[in-house]
C-alpha cells in the first residue's frame, strides 16, 4: 500500500486536540490500513504556543494565525476543538467556503449555528461531521446516518448526561439532591458550576442534535422542552424505587404524526428497561425504528481520549468517503412542524404531599378524571397527620395532566406542589 | 441532485432479498440524499422464477442464470443473501474476481471462508462487506471498523444468540432445560432442530467473525471453543440466581499478551452487568479497549427486515466509499498466535453434587488450594442427605480450575460430574 499524506489542521491543542494528534500517530498503521492514507498534523491554532504541552505538536506546527490554516493548501480536513461559540463558529464556516472539509466536536456550535454551517457545507460539497459532539466515543451518529438510512427512526430516547445520571444513581443510596451533587462534585463527576449539567441544557443540546439527525429536520435548541434535576427530592426516589423505578434525567426525541416533539426531563424508567442498567457516568441512546426495532448503543458519553477517538473516527470517514459525494448535505431534508408539547403523550407519574383528611383521594382522581386522566396505580402513606400520594396515570396527553395537576394544587388540602414526571417502561406499573 | 443509477443484483430472493428490494424502493428518497445516488435491483438470482414473492422483482429481473448477473455490466454491486457454502462461496469468489464489490449477510460463509475471499477483494481491489452476517441490524461491523479503528479493542463479550438467551432467561421462572426450549418453539423462538443454537455453533461463527474484525488476525470456527446449553439444570439457575447472576450462553473473545482467546460458553452474568439485562430474543455485544473503555451495542440479532435493513446499510456504505480505497482490505492485517485455553483466566462458578458426610468440604477446598485456586464465595444447601456446593472462584487458569474440578470428581463423596462456568462480573459477587 503506498500511503499519500493527508494533512490535518486542528482547531485547538488543548485535551482533546492533542489527545487527536496522539492518536493519529500512535495509531498512523491502522489508519493507513484502513484509509490508504497517512493522517498527519500539519497546523495546529493556539493561543500561546510557548505553553507546555501534553502530548507535543512537533515543530512549525503551532500557530497564532487562523489563515496560516485557512490557507495551507497542505490542509487537506480541519478538526474543530477548541469549544466555544466564537470564534470557532466563524473559522468553520470560512474554512467550509475554502472547500476544507470540518470535523467537529463542539455540541454549542453544532446545535446552535449547525443550520447555516450544514448550508455551507452543502453548496460547497465538502463534509461537516460531528460524531464527538454528542455522547463522545459513542458512535451513534454514525449509525444513525449510515447504519440506519433507510430504518425510518421515530423515537430516541437518551441518557446523555453523566452528571445527572450519577447524581440521581447516588440518590438511590439515600441523601439529599444537595448532597449527591456535591459527592458528584468532590469525585469530579460535576464541575464547580454545574448548572449547564444539572439544568439540563447540556442535554437539551445533544438531544436537539440527535434529533435533527434521526428525524432529518431542524431541531433547534429553543425546541426542546428542558427541565433539570434540582427539583428532585428524596421523597420522588424512594416513590420511584416502591414502583419498581429509577428517577432519571432522560431526552426522548418523538416523531408523532408528522410533528415533532423533544424534551429533556426528569422521568421514572423502569428498572428492567435498558436505560435504567446505565452506570455513573455513562450514556446511552436508544433508536426505535421501522426496520431495527431498537437499538441501544451504550458508553463513556464525555472524557478527553473518548472524545478525540470520535475526532479521529470522523477523520477517517472524510476521508474513506472523499469525492463520493456521501453526506454531502446536513441530514436535513425536510421541515417538520413541532407537536404542541400538551398532545404529547405519555404514562406520568404525580407525587402529591396532602393533609391527611376524608375525602381527599376522591377529590384528587376525580379531578383527574374530569380531565379524561385514568389512575393505573396508587400507593399512600401516611406520617403524622400528613400523606404522600403517589399515582402512576394511564397514558395520556402532557396537557391535559398538567393542568389537572395545576387545578390539583390549588386545593386547601394540597399543601406543596404537586411533582409530576413521564414514565418509560415496557411493562404496565 | 442530480442522481446516477446504481446497478444492484441480489443472489437470492427469499424473505431478506425481497425486503432488500422493497427497502431499495420505499426509501429510494433517503438512500438519493446520502449517496447521491439511486439504486436499483436489476438482477437476482432464484431457481425458480415462476415462484410467488412477497415483494415482486419486476419484469425481467429473476434470473436463474448466475452468469446473467456476473456478466452483466449495469450490475455495480451485489448482495448475497441465498445463505449456505456451495454454491454462495463460488458465486461471490467469482463476483469479487470480475471486480464486482459484494455484500453478504451469509455468516457461515464469511466464518468458514472468509480468509480467501477477502484475499480476491483486496487483490482485486473491491470491498467485501458483511455487516448483516453478525447479529442483523446492529451495527457492530461497522462500528469496529470505522469508528474504532483507533480503540486497541482487546475484549469482545457477546449474547449474540437469540434462542438460547431465550431458553436460559425462560428457566428462571422454573421449569427444566427442556420444557423452556419446548416453549421457545412452540413461540418461534426456536427452529424444530434447534442443534445449531443450542450447541453454541451459531454463536461461535458470530464470534469467530467479530474477533477477527476486533483483533485484525484470522479467527477461524475451530478456534472458538464451545460448548452448548443443553447441559444446564434447574440447579444451576437457582444457584446463580442466589449469587445475584443470571445463567447466560456468552461469547467471549479476549486478546492477552498478544495471543487470542474466543470461546462460547454458559456464564454466570452479574445482575447489574449490562449483558444481564439483555432481553429475550435480543443480542448485545460489548467492546472494550483503550480509547473508548467500553462501548455496548444492543438490537435485535435476527429477522428478516433487520437482516435486509443491514444489508441496504452495507449497499449504502460501498457507494459511499467507492474509489476511495476505504476498507479495501480483510481486517485482517497480523497473525497471532492462539492462547492456550488453559491459560485463560477468569474468575469461575462450580457446581457440585456431594453425599452429605462429615469433611467433604475441607477435601473439595484443600483440592482446589492444591491447584492455587482459591475459594471466594460458597454457598451449601443439605437435602435428604445430599448436600449441593456452589462455589466461586477468585480469578484463576481455566486448566487449573478445570483439572482440580477433574480430580475433585474422581472424590466418592462427589455425586455427579461437577458444572463449571465462567462468571462475568465488574464487582467481587
């Protein structure tokens, strides 16, 4: 096999990108075999090229300059991983117009700009990939754009956030939300901030990406209905644990009758179901479709190494898939409209704290029952003078329980806020 | 878009081969947008042409004349999907020699001759995929391929056979090994000779496949060792179930100090472990390695449209990549050398049978010791004077477990032949 280099530009030099300069030489033999080609880093745009490095970038490679990049005719394909929105969102799309083909790792930019980048991409007929955006070394965008074409995917379901999931995971073992969050924090499993994990939008931003892909329609941040875990007591996971389930922070993508819906929100997901076995820190993404059934891909969903093997993966493919022609369009080919998020429907789960009184079991089903809301179960317990009433609902529209839980909690009896939460199970509760 | 025909021959017209061409046809649109290019079913190969199809092959299409389609110059790539060695082998060595790329989803053709059929596509230059030869719809193949071509993978474990995951989750609600494997066939879960799934040979051709893809060395069927279902009892069910694991037929294919290990056996899976999980007629597989840890794939692993579904994937993979030298090559890229199935290690599961009398237990242990395997767990249950041993081992050589088992079976005390059985756990049970 004669190798013809392919030289390789990274934008950034931090975790990632050296972790992707490693990989390309420690693994150049597998690429090569695989590819035909010599992956090699050619220029690397830093902001301070003097700092000490990981893994070094060899000489002549690190640069202050974008159009040193830009404009290397030995710049065969670009890795953009610095993060951030700017730059990094404008030196994608002048190196999308100068015909460089961009692999890309930023889950912002791809979510937010990732309409007009894919525009941009696709009058030039050059390739933007995005695999490390999502789920790091979890190849599931991948699949569901190569693997997956013709399946007609019509639901994804997600744990695609490791903070959440450890959080709520530690919460089982008992404590408080405050408390698990800062064991999350002392492993390091949450930063100092967390509010992008625990909020939820970190989340949000790779459903709406996974949702663009799998339903092939723009799915922009602003539609993704987004609720976090700080709400989270230790009352609903000793509730979920009675039923049978685990509390967690879950991202369903829906395609229903033409309209789309996506949200991202705590859920109570049955301890058989594949979704609830997902450990810690890890991720996994559920596809149902036509012609698969189902299929679940499951793994580390963040770190460095994970992230710069998908960087490296989406490499390879630009270039095994070079003037083909392939994916040479943003995986959007069509317009759907957004469901109104009350016709969504699900199984829901209501925890109710109500003084203890005769008289209040009735007034509650059957406020529910006025709104055409069903009662599959329900367990009730009793600690001085006050009860907790757990209720798991029939199916039903999003709308028409929440506003059946909104005239419920203005009853005198109620005395919080009633908590209300989807179901995923396979099984009736 | 302006679209370019691509000629496709089908060699077969059963259950897959017509959903490959109603797939072809339903979502012409999807496979236009990713390839830029249509495909069309111009050839397939039946012996009887007059039959009645589920799906019709339109005017002119049936063939039985293999030439027909080898010769034929709009046939631009080709899906074998008639199953079995003689002629399906002829027929794709002759393909793939006349230039033409083919994709197979014929498992035991790819484990049984697969050496010398990727010899002619990698001579001659074409690609030979085979995604739907392994677990149908997931997309395991690929994703070792392609998206961890840079993950060192050194551990493959699989329930990668519907029917016996099946029968074994069936005996734990009760009942013998034969009454669940009746109840598998009455439900279609099992063929009236289920010989080939319940031996393991099924699952050993799978797994020759996907360790030969995962280590880049020719992994051949006589290299897996294998044993079958039909010795598993109630008895060892119950005992695993004490132990929090479940009783599963696992592939298992492990690279060590630069040799490799592939065996298919009954395991006992840890509960909490993601393949426990795995449900019914699914399969899963896990792949661990440097970059990625630990990545798991989970979907149906057979049928007909989820064969055809993987099938198109791999159609839709060869065009994309065509003329690139992408994967032109058998994964195939080193030789190593086999571990002795002795030295593999693993901790292990024993079950025995013993006459309840005073010592038996110091005998069996200090048998064990003799042979530096130490005991981790027992568990002891006396009836009407027999007593049964469950045992698990720390981590040891499968020759040392094995040849103390093999003594400690010559002991009169011991009743029956003692069961052994990996145990695949991320905690100590």
């Amino acid at each position: 096999m004669s190798a013809v280099d392919v030289g390789v530009a990274l934008l950034g030099y931090g975790t990632v990108g050296s972790s992707v300069h490693r990989l390309l030489v420690e693994s150049g033999d597998e690429i090569e075999r695989a590819t035909g080609h010599r992956l090699r880093v050619v220029r690397a745009l830093v902001r301070d090229p003097s700092k000490e490095r990981a893994f070094p970038a060899g000489e002549g490679v690190l640069t202050t300059d974008f159009a040193a990049i830009r404009d290397d005719p030995r710049v065969t394909v670009v890795a953009e991983v610095m993060g951030g929105l700017d730059p990094a969102g404008t030196y994608v799309r002048e190196l999308l117009r100068a015909g460089k083909p961009v692999v890309s790792a930023n889950k912002q930019l791809v979510a937010r700009e990732g309409a007009e980048l894919f525009a941009i991409a696709s009058a030039k007929g050059v390739q933007l990939r995005f695999e490390a955006s999502v789920c790091a070394a979890i190849p599931v965008v991948k699949v569901l754009r190569e693997s997956l074409v013709v399946s007609n995917v019509h639901r994804v379901l997600g744990i695609v956030n490791g903070t959440t999931n450890f959080v709520l995971s530690r919460m089982e073992r008992g404590g408080t939300y405050a408390e698990a969050l800062a064991e999350a924090q002392a492993l390091g499993y949450a930063e100092a901030d967390p509010t992008d994990d625990v909020s939820g939008a970190d989340a949000a931003a790779k459903m709406a990406i996974l949702a663009t892909v799998a339903f092939g329609s723009r799915v922009g941040l602003d539609d993704v209905e987004t609720r976090g875990i700080d709400e989270i007591e230790p009352a609903h996971v000793s509730a979920a644990a009675e039923l049978g389930t685990v509390v967690r922070l879950v991202g369903i993508a829906t395609l229903v009758d033409g309209a789309v819906d996506v949200r991202v929100q705590p859920a109570l997901v049955d301890r058989s179901h594949a979704l609830a076995a997902v450990d810690g820190a890890f991720n996994a993404v559920m596809l149902q479709g036509d012609a698969i059934r189902e299929i679940t891909l499951e793994g580390p969903g963040a770190g460095g190494i994970e992230t710069a093997s998908a960087v490296v993966a989406d490499l390879v493919s630009v270039v095994g898939t070079s003037g083909t022609g392939f994916l040479q369009n943003d995986a959007c080919w069509r317009e759907l409209p957004r469901l109104d998020p009350g016709a969504w429907r699900s199984p829901f789960y209501v925890h109710l704290e109500v003084a203890d009184r005769p008289g209040v079991l009735a007034h509650v089903t059957s406020r529910l029952a006025a709104h055409d809301v069903s009662v599959a179960q329900l367990v009730q317990h009793l600690r001085d003078g006050e009860a907790t009433l757990d209720l798991v609902l029939h199916e039903a529209a999003q709308g028409a329980v929440a506003r059946a839980a909104a005239e419920i909690a203005t009853f005198p009896e109620v005395l919080r806020r009633p908590f209300l939460a989807p179901v995923i199970s396979e099984r009736p509760l």
